[in-house]
C-alpha cells in the first residue's frame, strides 16, 4: 500500500466505524422497544401544540 492509498483509506474507515456505531444505537433501541427520539415532530404539528 502507497502512502498516498494509505492517506485516503483512513477517514473512510472513520466513517465506517462511526456508521457502524450509529447502526448499533439504532439496532439495541430497536430490540428494547426505547424510542428513537420523541422531539421529532412536523413544523404544523409543532404549530398546533403551541397555539
């Protein structure tokens, strides 16, 4: 491997792990029934709770 390839491949294996880290969250959330995130909600959804 040339300093150059080495140079490119490592931010895409940084990428890959923090992907796989993501993916892991989601997967252990998923299997527990722990919801992903409960301040996500549409702009007019949002709108009618505040009115």
């Amino acid at each position: 491997m040339t300093p150059a390839t080495a140079h490119l491949l490592a931010p895409c294996l940084g990428h890959v792990f923090a992907v796989s880290a993501i993916n892991a969250v989601r997967i252990d959330r998923r299997l527990t029934g722990t919801p992903l995130g409960g301040t996500r909600a549409p702009h007019l959804e949002a709108l009618m709770r505040a009115a």
